[in-house]
C-alpha cells in the first residue's frame, strides 16, 4: 500500500509541476485534445453501431425468446463497449504521445533537469524517435488486445464478469498507461521496452498507484486532456523514483568536461610536440 500511495502521490505531485509552469501545461493540452476528437468520434460510432454488431456475433440467438436473446445480446454490447474503452484508455495515451513527441520529449527533460542529475539525451534524430516509440506502443497495444479480449470473455460469466472483471480491467489499464506515460522518460535513459516493463512490474504498487487514477481519469475525457503534461511530468518523476540519479557520479563527469574543455589548446599542443 506504500508503494501504491507513492505512485498517487507522484501523479499529483507532476501536476503541481506543470500547474506552476502554465506554458508547458498549456502547449502540452493540444496533442491530447487532437486525439480526444478522433477517440469521442470512434467510440461514438461503436455505440451506436453496437447493437448491429451484436445481432451479428450471436446469430445462434436469433431464435431465442424473451428475455434470453435480450441479456445475452446485452451482456454482448457491455463487454464491447467495455472492451472498447480498455482499449481507448490505454492507446489514448500511446497516440497523444506519438502526436506530441517533440512536446513531451522536452518536458521530460525540462524535468529532470529542475530536479538534477538529468541523464545525457540520446543522439537519435526525431524520425528515428517516433518510429521506436510507434513500435513500442504497437507492442503494448497488442499486449492489451490480447488481455482485452481474455476480458470480453470473461464478461459473459455470470456475477464475476459485472464485478471481478471491471476491476481488474481497471488495474490492466492502469499498469500498461504507466508503461506508455514513463516510456519517454526511460527511452531517454536507453531502457528497452522489455526493461521497462520488468522495472515496473518489480514495482507493482507503485506502478497501479500512478496509472490506475488515470485510468479513472480517462473515464472523463476532458479531464484526460487537462492531466496529460503533468501525467507526463509525474511519470519522468516514477523513473528517477525506480532509477535514481547519482549526483556524485555526474558531478564527476562534469567536472572532467569542465577540465577538458579548460585545458583543451594546451592538451592539444601537447599532444602535438610528442608527435
């Protein structure tokens, strides 16, 4: 419970940072509300197409009487609309960041650099960014496809599927938006996918106390857009909390560039003369 507390508390703890930096709060709600419109507009379409696809998947049924045919078909439209929304909550954040990569890419770094010992920015181009972290959120998204529809099955079982599967739905969710939330801060780092998630289940509470209020969150679209930049900045907060910075050793390493860079003619002129 500590650790889940600890993870609340950095959510909220990222949104005091960005609420103190109005710009960065600001520009930081564009990407999300481009991907709140396309998001409201698929999911619209699926509940109102909901029914129709339902008929569809339970042809079996057509022959059912009253009340049978209408709790399964039901039973049908709540696990795809709930389906529906896992998926949304979690590729949201996948999609809101791929939108605003260069945006959330500074944040980060504006981040750790307020709060010392930032870690050296990767020499990659953007192109070569986006690409890897479109192919680490396809791999996520897939990971929740598989779950989410483990999950829609489990939702025709009587009494567990209204109540256990919600809940660990919920849970699911919350997980896999930590994964995407803290992957900008961890690719700076050059934490591969698969690292990261291993961090992150090795800190389970702490991973469900940032993601899952989010998960909540996301439940309200606009509430998602207003928290995006400082769920960004609180999850650049979660990664140093699971990889500390060591001031001493950069400390060090700076004082060497610093050293460097004073002594660099007369190094240079050294160099030459034993030449």
């Amino acid at each position: 419970m500590r650790d889940f507390a600890a993870g609340v508390g950095l959510l909220f703890k990222g949104q005091r940072w960005v609420a103190g930096r109005g710009r960065w709060w600001g520009f930081g709600m564009i990407p999300a509300l481009i991907a709140l419109v396309g998001y409201v507009v698929a999911l619209t379409a699926l509940a109102v197409w909901s029914g129709d696809l339902a008929r569809w998947g339970t042809p079996f049924a057509d022959g059912w009487g009253s009340p049978w045919q209408g709790l399964l078909r039901g039973v049908f439209v709540a696990a795809l609309m709930g389906g529906g929304l896992l998926l949304a909550m979690v590729s949201f954040t996948a999609v809101t960041l791929l939108i605003g990569q260069p945006f959330y890419e500074s944040l980060a770094a504006k981040v750790d650099e307020a709060e010392g010992g930032a870690p050296v920015a990767p020499g990659q181009s953007f192109w070569r960014e986006l690409v890897v972290a479109a192919g680490d959120s396809l791999q996520v998204l897939v990971r929740v496809a598989g779950i989410g529809l483990l999950l829609f099955l489990c939702g025709f079982v009587p009494v567990i599927g209204q109540t256990v599967v919600p809940v660990v739905g919920m849970g699911v969710s919350g997980f896999f938006l930590t994964v995407e939330l803290t992957a900008v801060a961890l690719q700076r780092r050059g934490v591969p996918q698969r690292e990261r998630i291993r961090l992150l289940r090795g800190r389970l509470g702490l991973a469900l106390g940032f993601g899952v209020p989010m998960a909540l969150l996301a439940l309200v679209p606009v509430l998602t857009v207003v928290v995006m930049p400082g769920a960004v900045a609180g999850a650049t907060l979660l990664v140093r909390e699971l990889l500390p910075a060591e001031p001493e050793a950069e400390a060090e390493v700076e004082a060497e560039a610093e050293a460097e860079a004073a002594a660099g003619p007369a190094s240079e002129n050294a160099t030459y003369f034993r030449k």
